[in-house]
C-alpha cells in the first residue's frame, strides 16, 4: 500500500507539473474560445441559448452549476482557471463569494486582475489539497478540472472536507462509460490522444466515480447525462480552431507548443465526443 500510495504521489505531481505548463502558456490562447475565458464547453438550451454564439452556451453552462448548487454564502472553485465561472457568479449573485485554485501562476495573476472590484480571490494552490479549513464552504463546484488528477478519490475526498455539513458539490466533466481497457481501438486512440493534448491524468469510469463518492459520504448523489446539451458547443471546435490558426498566420505569429497541445487536445474532444458508447459529459450533484 505504501509504495502505491507513493507512486500516486508521484503521478499526481508529475501531471500538476504538466498542467501548469499547458496553462502558463496557452491560457491567453483560449480567448480564441471565450471572451469571458469560460475555459469549459457550453449547455444548450433551446429557450435561452443561441447555438451559434459560443459564448451564450459556455455562460448558460455556468448557470445551470449555480443553480444546483442553491448559490449562496461562500462557495469554492476547485481548478478555477482564469475565473471566469467566478466571475459569472459574482456578477450575476451579488451577495456571493468565491475562493478560486489553480496550479498556473499565470492564471492566478492575470485572473485576479480580471475579478478585480468583485468578492472573489484566486489562489494557487493544488485543489488535491488546499489551505483551507475543514467545513468552509456553503458549495463547492469542480468544471473539467477533476480530470487534471484522473477524477481521483484525492479530488473528491479534499471537496467533502471543506464543504459544510449538508452543503453541495457540482461537478461538469467529461467520463468515460467503461474502462479504459474494454475501449475500442478508435475510442483508445482518441483517448490518449485527448488525455496527452490536455495533460488529463486519466478520465473516470462515471460508474465507479459514483460508487467513490458513497464511499467517500456523499449523499443524495444525482448524476445527469448531458452529453447531448453540450454537444451543440463541441461542434464548435472546428471553427474555433481554424479561426485561431488564421489569425496566427495574418498575425505572423508562431505557435508555442503549450498551444499546438491545447489544439491536439480541443481536436480530440470532438473526436471522442460523437462517440457515445464510449464517452459522455456528465453534470453530478452530491452532498456532503
């Protein structure tokens, strides 16, 4: 058990190492895919999105998360990135706070500046293991940032030991429907592929990742299938993409090779995404 635990460890440190590079360096690339750096794909609502605005599903994304979290008190942001899920909520709930963690220094200083005159604050810290107290926050939200350290117990384990007593956790990510051994050679390829673009340690079997969190002692455990709400937003990716490299190229600007893996990464999300036998986007709602 030792040496498993150790080698974790190591595995766990090695990716943080490769997850602030990516995001040192290629954070600033994503205003390509948000003006509001909503560093997520979106959630399409007929009534209240516009499936060709990018920016209206990615911030309907945010909603959805405050809503099942009852947004109230002080919340916290595990792998927050450049804030802008905070930023949605301090803007849109002004009697919120939240707390933000990221590994990136650039993402915690130029974040910061960007929740500037708000009541919310990043920090750089490991989200497997914050400086916070134990029972802090009234709801804790993770979006595409547990995948970072594979959907690990660590992640989860850490969000119930801050959370408050009866307080919810909201999860938005990316899981995979079996494991990793009975993929098929397509979904194999598009899954090391995704996991090597994005320096996603591995991605969870949503099944186990369920089993995990009554292990852990979270209740009242919902976890809905909205592969089909997001897929509207991955299929902007294309165009993302391409519009990103023209104006690199009209720019005269070479391409860091943080970006060409953030790219490799984003092509491979819509790769694995039309396969839904093997992959899903999944919203989970636990407390604790």
């Amino acid at each position: 058990m030792g040496t498993l635990h150790l080698n974790t460890e190591l595995l766990h440190s090695e990716n943080n190492t490769k997850t602030a590079e990516l995001y040192n360096e290629a954070t600033e690339d994503y205003e390509f895919w948000s003006r509001d750096f909503n560093m997520h794909f979106g959630y399409y609502s007929p009534l209240s999105t516009n499936p060709f605005r990018r920016d209206s599903m990615l911030n309907e994304m945010n909603r959805q998360i405050y809503d099942r979290l009852n947004a109230k008190g002080l919340l916290c942001d595990m792998g927050c990135g450049m804030g802008g899920t905070m930023k949605y909520g301090l803007t849109k709930y002004k009697d919120l706070r939240i707390m933000g963690v990221t590994l990136s220094d650039f993402q915690a200083e130029e974040g910061n500046k960007r929740l500037e005159g708000l009541n919310g604050s990043i920090l750089k810290e490991d989200y497997n293991q914050t400086s916070f107290a134990n029972d802090t926050f009234d709801g804790v939200m993770a979006v595409e940032s547990f995948c970072h350290s594979g959907h690990s117990i660590d992640s989860f384990s850490e969000a119930y030991r801050i959370l408050k007593p009866g307080a919810k956790l909201v999860v938005a990510d990316a899981f995979l429907k079996k494991d990793f051994e009975e993929l098929c050679i397509g979904g194999s390829y598009c899954y090391k592929g995704l996991c090597n673009g994005w320096s996603l340690e591995k991605l969870g079997n949503i099944h186990k990742v369920k089993a995990m969190l009554e292990e852990i002692g979270f209740k009242n455990i919902t976890i809905e299938d909205i592969s089909f709400r997001v897929a509207t937003s991955v299929l902007h990716v294309p165009f993302a993409i391409g519009g990103f490299m023209i104006r690199k190229i009209y720019n005269a600007e070479a391409l860091k090779p943080q970006s060409i893996k953030n790219l490799k990464g984003s092509l491979f999300a819509l790769l694995s995404g039309v396969q839904m036998n093997n992959f899903g986007y999944y919203m989970i709602t636990c407390t604790k």
